[in-house]
C-alpha cells in the first residue's frame, strides 16, 4: 500500500483504493452512495441529506439534519476581503479558472481549518468547503457577468440559495421557482460523488501528502476542468448545437467511429460503465421537466439529443465498445434551460463534486494506516549509458 493507493506492478494503470463511500457496479450499471441507490437519493433526500451521508456514512435524523444544516448556513459567506481577490482576474477569465484560484486562496483566510492532524480543523474545512462553494460559484459567475455580488440569505435551502446568488440582482428580488430549485438539488446529488474519478484521485493524492483540504480541493477543480472529465458537460452542449439538426446526426456518429477522426461523442462512454450510467436516465427526465418548466419543451437541441442516443444506442460500433450516454450528455441542455451559461456547468459540477472530494479526502486521512500516495511506473527509457561532453555531441 503507498498511502491509498494499492500498486500491482503487473498492470500499468490500474492502481485501486479502499472506500466505504460509493459503490459502482459498471456492467450493471448501478450507482450506490453508503448503500442507498442513487435514484432514491435524488428523489427524496436533500442535497445536505445527502451530503451528511456521504461525509459520516448513515443518513442524519431529524436532530442530525436541522444541526448540520445551521452549521453550513452559518459559514456560507466569505471572508470580505476575498471579494477583491476576484476583481484581479480578466471579467473573460472561464469561472473555472477563479474556481481553481480563490478555493485554493482560501487556507489563506481561514488558518484555523488548515492543520489536518487537529480533528475540530479537519471539521471545520469540511463544513466551510461545503458551505462556502455556492457562494463561490455564484460569484465567479457574477464576476463573469458584471453584476454585483449576492449574499447568501439563510433561510433558503442549498440549491435555492445559490440560484437566488446567481441570479437576483439589486434592483429586483429573485423569484424562486420550486420545480427548477428542486432539479438544482436532483443535479448536485446525481454529481456528489463517483468513487475513484480523476478528480477524486487527483484530490486524494494531493491530500495523502498532508496539504491543507483547501489546495486539495483546488486541485481536484483544476482537475475536473478537462474536456475527458467534468468539461464534458459543457463540450456535450456544444457539440449537439453544432450538429444542429437530427439530419447531420449520421455525419457525427461516422466520425465518432473515424479512428483517424479525433471527434468524439461527447456526453458518450465511461472508463467504468459498460452499461446504461445511472445518473444519465435521471438527468434525462430532469431534462425533460425543466425544459417544460422554462416553456422550452421543443427545444431543437433536445430532439437532436434523443436520436443521437437512439442512432448510437443501435449501432454496432457503440453496441461492441459499450457506449452508452454518461451524466454529462443531457447535462448540459438542462443547465442551458435552468440560465446557467455554459461556461459555468463545470463550475456546477465542482459545486456539487465538492461534497464527495471532501468526504472520500476525510476518509482517507483519518485512516490510521493512510500513507502518502506514489504511484510507481514501468521505465520504458533509455538504459545506463556514458556521459559525453557537448563538443564530442553529433
Ligand atoms: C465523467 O470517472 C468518472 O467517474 C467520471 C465521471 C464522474 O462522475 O466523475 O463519471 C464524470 O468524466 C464522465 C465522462 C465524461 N466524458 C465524456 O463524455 C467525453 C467523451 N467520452 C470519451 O472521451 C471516453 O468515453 C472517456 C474518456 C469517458 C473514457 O475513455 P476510454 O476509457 O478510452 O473509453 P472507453 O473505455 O469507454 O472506450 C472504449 C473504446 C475506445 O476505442 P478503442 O481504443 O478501444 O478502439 O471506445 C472509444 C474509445 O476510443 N470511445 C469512443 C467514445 N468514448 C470511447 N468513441 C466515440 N465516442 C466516444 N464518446
């Protein structure tokens, strides 16, 4: 074992870790946090519910639940003077950018909740990790946009709270919408965690070496930000606008099939599921009621959605590789109709991821027998040789 990771040098990539938290079966296609099927917890849980399970590993009675939730309300706002720390980035800056910026800033700030061998710090990083990603988000966005800042307002409930950042401005107060604050929630739980992703990983082997869970977090961010990981969401949205039409459908799913083509289905295939990803059929009917809600049930891109799905779920290249959509395909159509821009769906990948980094990170380092992480390699390079002086270099 090095730290979380068990090496087996007879495989070049497959390191595997220990956890309690999340169960994925790929070839079944099924998803479990702490045992509960995901399609139960987004029906019926709270995104903090959900949170409190992931983090402590049982589902919080209503004493649990009210003292969990005072305790992220209470630390939802930011220290004021990060608001300037904002005003130093371009107004184009992509939000993923500030993301990876001020979360990382944030041990910078908050020195009572960076010692990780002091259990009240570890704590306290948590709770102010969680509380405090909303109002980041909400702010990277508004930064984007020119508008001025939101605070969070304690009354509201998680997903609430942070559409009402985003969206309401001085002059006008926000009207919630419960059907799109009730999605909001849906999608912050259908991405809380996901066992041992490249984000998950890149969070736990930053964290194995002791580094404050602030520059751990930031890490895992900048990590999620690729186009193969977290930025599917965003690419999946742009790719089916430049399809356009259901009639360019064939064109895209040869080249996704083009091995010397680079094109890539975006929102298709997973390194686990070899199956239908279960978060997809649940992001797919969100997609659906929220498109009704905002009055967009004909949306053009949505239709190119279901018979690209359609096309490839019956094609054999996609049959034969176990292709099949992943979380992010219907994604970002959902976003789009909820008003976020696409820039910012990662964003709101990294908002709800949040709570799985920080809950697999505790697990980790509360772990008696935890070690720093170092993965080994199998040297393909040149063996032992001679030094030869650079005049004597042909
Ligand atoms: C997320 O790990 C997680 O849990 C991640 C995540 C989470 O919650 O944290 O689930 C979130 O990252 C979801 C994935 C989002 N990414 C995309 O949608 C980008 C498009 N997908 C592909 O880039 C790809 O499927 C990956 C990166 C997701 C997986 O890469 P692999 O492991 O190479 O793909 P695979 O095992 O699924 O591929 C098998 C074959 C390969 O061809 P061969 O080399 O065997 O000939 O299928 C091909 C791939 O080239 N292939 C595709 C394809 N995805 C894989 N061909 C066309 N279109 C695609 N989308």
């Amino acid at each position: 074992r090095t730290g979380c990771f068990t090496y087996d040098p007879g495989f070049t990539s497959t390191a595997s870790c220990e956890s309690k938290i999340t169960y994925i079966d790929g070839d079944k296609g099924i998803l479990l946090y702490r045992g509960y099927p995901i399609d139960e917890l987004a029906e019926h849980t709270t995104f903090l519910e959900t949170a409190y399970l992931l983090l402590y590993g049982e589902l919080p009675t209503k004493v649990q639940y009210d003292a969990f939730k005072l305790r992220i309300t209470r630390h939802t706002m930011l220290h004021e003077q990060m608001n300037r720390f904002f005003s130093g980035f371009r107004r184009d800056a992509h939000p993923m950018a500030i993301m990876v910026g001020v979360v990382g800033a944030l041990s910078a700030f908050y020195h009572d909740s960076i010692d990780i061998r002091d259990p009240w710090q570890r704590e306290m990083a948590s709770i102010r990790m969680i509380a405090k990603m909303p109002t980041i988000a909400a702010m990277a966005y508004k930064y984007s946009i020119g508008q001025p800042f939101v605070y969070p307002k304690n009354e509201l409930d998680y997903s609430a709270n942070f559409m009402r950042m985003c969206f309401a401005v001085p002059c006008e107060e926000y009207e919630i919408d419960p059907v799109l604050t009730r999605a909001m929630r849906r999608i912050f739980i259908l991405h809380a965690d996901h066992e041992q992703n490249a984000s998950t990983s890149t969070v736990r082997l930053a964290g194995s070496s002791g580094a404050n869970p602030f520059a751990c977090i930031s890490a895992g961010i900048a990590c999620l930000w690729g186009p193969a990981h977290g930025g599917a969401n965003e690419a999946a949205l742009m790719m089916l606008e430049e399809i356009g039409s259901v009639s360019r459908i064939e064109e895209y799913v040869r080249r996704a099939k083009d091995k010397d083509d680079p094109f890539r289905l975006m929102g298709f295939g997973h390194r686990v599921y070899k199956n239908y990803d279960p978060r997809a059929k649940i992001m797919q009917k969100t997609c659906h009621e929220v498109l009704a809600a905002v009055g967009h049930q004909d949306d053009p891109i949505l239709k190119v959605a279901m018979e690209l799905e359609k096309i490839a779920l019956s094609d054999e290249y996609f049959i034969e590789k176990k292709l099949y959509p992943n979380i992010d395909f219907y994604s970002g159509i959902t976003l789009k109709a909820l008003a976020s821009p696409p820039t910012c769906f990662t964003v709101l990948f990294a908002l709800a991821r949040t709570v799985g980094w920080i809950a697999q990170w505790k697990e980790m380092i509360e772990d008696p027998s935890q070690r720093i992480g170092r993965p080994r390699q199998l040297y393909t390079g040149a063996t032992e040789r001679a030094f030869v002086p650079m005049d004597d270099r042909h």
